[in-house]
C-alpha cells in the first residue's frame, strides 16, 4: 500500500517566515508513505524507494516494514540528499506512543517561539537540555537536529510545568 499526503494549512502557516512570507525551505512538504509486504528489506527495495521519492519531488519519505532494514540498506538512506526517508517497524507503530499515560505531551516549537524562548533565558539552543533524534517520540514526530520541542509534564505541587530539549 502506498499513498502521498500534502502538508496542513495550519502547517503552513506555523513554517511560513513572518517576516518575508515564504515558506521556511525544507521546513514541510509532500510525504510519500509506503508500507512493504516483504519479510526482508535489502538495497534493492530501498534503492526503489529513494528513486521514487527523488523522481517525483518529495520532501519526506516513510517506509514502514515487517523486518528490520538490512544494514547495507540502511546505508541508503542518507544518500537521499534533497529529501528525508524514516523507516519504521510495523510493530512499532500498532500503539501510538504519545497517548500513552506515562508519555508527557510534547509540543514541536516554531522557529520564532523557539528564537523567543533562546532570547528570554539568554540561552544558545546547545545550553537546553537534550534529547536523542533516536529517541521515540522524536522518531515518531520525526524531530530533526536543532528543533526545539516543549514537553509539558504534569506535578502536583506546580499542577503542570514545561520544560524543553533540543534535538541533537
């Protein structure tokens, strides 16, 4: 099964500079989803599935398999210079995580609420505390190096507070 999805407005919107009104270049675009029924996944499978996303211009790739990647597959993957591939498991998307009761809700953050929050401690971004690309939930949000995200946990003494990690 395979199918492509277009970005929100609301997306848009939240990648457009405020200041020229264009769109932030490799912030979002079009993804192509592709989920592969075979038992195991070698080059020739991922060499297919990068030219289909170079070929007709996607920003994101995802790849969801029964097995794990064979590691001369997963070098593939970050030959895709323009564009962006994530490779699930199945299995590891059959519950999502972030509804999870003991998974605080995290909140990607704009380019401007994170300059304003750099400005508001007088922080530099690698000063926050941090959190793995290889982590699940920023896997799941597909979280990049250098975006901030703002994890709201609840306490019984504060009722709810916030803190935030850097993506390295």
């Amino acid at each position: 099964m395979t199918f492509s999805a277009k970005p929100s407005q609301s997306m848009i919107d939240r990648n457009t500079d405020t200041q020229t009104g264009q769109l932030i270049p490799n912030s979002c675009g079009t993804i192509w989803i592709e989920f592969s029924p075979e038992p195991s996944i070698g080059i020739k499978q991922m060499r297919v599935f990068a030219h289909t996303i170079v070929e007709h211009n996607f920003h994101t790739g995802v790849f969801i398999t029964m097995a794990a990647l064979t590691s001369s597959a997963a070098k593939i993957i970050p030959t895709v210079a323009p564009s962006v591939i994530e490779c699930f498991l199945e299995q590891d998307l059959l519950v999502n995580i972030t509804r999870h009761e003991l998974v605080p809700q995290h909140v990607l953050m704009s380019r401007e609420d994170k300059r304003k929050l750099l400005e508001r401690y007088r922080l530099k971004e690698t000063q926050l505390p941090r959190i793995q690309q290889a982590d699940p939930v920023a896997k799941y949000f597909g979280l990049k190096r250098g975006m901030v995200v703002k994890i709201i946990r609840k306490s019984e003494t504060a009722g709810r507070y916030a803190s935030y990690r850097w993506v390295y």
